[in-house]
C-alpha cells in the first residue's frame, strides 16, 4: 500500500517512539504542535519564540511549553535572572559556535545589524548573545526590543541616533523581569509606553519645564508618576509644595511628596487635599466616644510629614 504521507524529503523531521507515546498519552495537540515546530527549527529556538509563527497567544504557549516541560520533552527552564553587576561577557569563540550552530541567532544578528545601520562588534555580540543565551528571550522578542530603543533614542536625540547594544542590554533585562518575553506581551508592553509616552509632555507643563522631551532619568519619574495613578495636576500640586519648602524645584523631593501620597493611598486631588488638611483637636482627656479614632492614620501621617517639613 502507498504512503500517504506526503513530506519534502530534503527536509526531514524525526520524532523518537518515546516521544510519540509521551505526546500520544497526554493528549494535547497544542503541545504536539509546539515539539512539531521546535523539531523543524531542530531547537535552536527559544519555544516562545515560535508562538508568531503558531499564531497562538502568550497563554497558549506557555500552556503548551510547560506540558513539554512536564513531559520531559524540552528542558527545565530557570526564571530570568538579576540583572549582574557585570553582564555575562562572552568570548569571540562562544559567540562564533552559536552564530555556527543557531540559524535562529544568526537571522536576529543581521536583522539587528540592518535596524542600527551597522556592523556589530564582538562586544556588540556578546551583549546580543546575553539576552538571547542568558535571559532566553526569543528572537522576535528582542528585535521588536531593538526598534523599540532605537525609536525611543531618535524621538530623544534626533534623527540618525542609536542606541548601544549596553543601552539595549539594560532594557532587555527591565523587559524580562516584567516578563515581557512573547511578541503578544511585548505588543502590549509597548502599547502601554506609547499612551505613557503621549501623556508626558502634559506633565513637563505641569513642573513649569516647558515643552522639550525629558532627558533619561527625568522620564523614569514621569513613567512612575503615572503607574502610581497621580494626574498632571496631582504633579503640580507636588511642585509647588517641592518649591515652597527647598526655594526651586528638586526630582526627589517632589517624588518623595508623590510617593508618601500613593503611599496613604491618597491620588485624587480632591484625596489629597482632604488628607493635607489638618486634623480635628484631640479631645481633652475624660471626654466621650474616642473622637476622630477612625482617622488616627491620617493625624500620624501628617504628623509625620510636618516632621519631614
């Protein structure tokens, strides 16, 4: 009787009996059609790297990938480390065994080369190869993380700009701790930086800084700002009050304000002008009901702040 499997037979694919039983005795075809697909790139890819290629969602395939994983079918997979206080440096023979052996590693290399318009130096690689060996973030994953640098760098300093690898470096390890590390969460990662990122000039005219872009370290506390939930008018509020006390306007000391605020839970304008309001008098001793006992938080908050003050 004649096959009727149909196959490229320049191309093939081996799956091991024990596989197959271990596959079979699962029952789950999400997970077959993950080793498929890990099979066919020979495993020189990240699994999460593939869930492009399935069309499937971050949950999907992390369901998928730790079926594998319980099966014994791909290895234990250690979560993303620390950020070192020296990155992993690789050797020019280490770099050269992966760009040998990784099909994968070597596509993402010339993508990355053509995104920065350059040729990328063994320190260059080495950096590359941290984030795609070290962290594990899939290829996908770390290009849209390139384009996302290199626009961020020429939306601050101009056209032509870009990022090093160690300024890419830094923010692939921020992405994997936030566990931006699928091209579905790495969508939504920078959805939520572009509508951030819309609101930070309002917050510039709120600290009386005028309309340039801020540098670096001045974005850091706007993005905070604005994770804690405060407005732009919540930030001028905390201006003024930095203004009145230190005679000019200081980073920490506004951000000191904002955060005992979020800190007290008060973000509204109308909270926080409740809660910088002083409190009733005591009552005298021997008089009834424990008055103001409900609010015995707030009298300790701003007694501590008057203390600050």
């Amino acid at each position: 009787m004649p096959s009727v499997l149909v196959h490229a037979p320049d191309d093939p694919v081996t799956l091991t009996a024990q596989a197959v039983k271990r596959l079979l005795d699962r029952g789950d075809g999400d997970a077959a059609l993950l080793y498929l697909a890990l099979l066919r790139r020979r495993g020189d890819a990240p699994p999460r790297s593939l869930a492009g290629e399935l069309r499937w969602d971050k949950g999907r395939i992390e369901a998928a990938e730790a079926s594998l994983r319980d099966l014994g079918l791909i290895a234990p997979q250690a979560p993303p480390p620390e950020p070192a206080d020296e990155p992993p440096s690789y050797q020019q023979s280490e770099v050269a065994g992966k760009l040998e052996e990784s099909g994968d590693f070597r596509r993402l290399t010339a993508e990355v080369e053509r995104k920065l318009g350059k040729r990328l130096t063994t320190a260059d690689l080495s950096a590359l190869l941290g984030l795609y060996d070290y962290l594990g973030l899939p290829s996908d994953v770390i290009y849209l993380l390139v384009c996302h640098c290199a626009e961020r760098t020429a939306a601050r300093f101009g056209p032509g700009r870009r990022p090093t690898l160690r300024q890419i470096e830094r923010e692939g390890y921020a992405w994997a701790r936030r566990g931006v590390d699928t091209q579905a969460a790495a969508a939504e990662y920078l959805r939520d930086y572009a509508r951030k990122r819309e609101a930070v000039p309002a917050y510039m005219r709120a600290l009386r800084l005028g309309d340039r872009p801020p540098v670096r370290e001045e974005e850091k506390y706007l993005l905070q700002w604005l994770e804690w939930g405060f407005s732009p008018e919540a930030a001028a509020l905390a201006y003024e009050k930095t203004v009145l006390k230190c005679h000019e306007f200081k980073w920490n000391y506004c951000n000191g304000i904002l955060r005992r605020w979020h800190e007290a839970g008060l973000h509204a304008l109308d909270e926080i002008e409740a809660g910088d309001r002083c409190p009733a008098p005591a009552a005298e001793p021997g008089a009834s009901g424990g008055r103001g006992t409900g609010n015995a938080w707030m009298r300790k908050y701003i007694q501590q702040r008057r203390k600050e003050g």
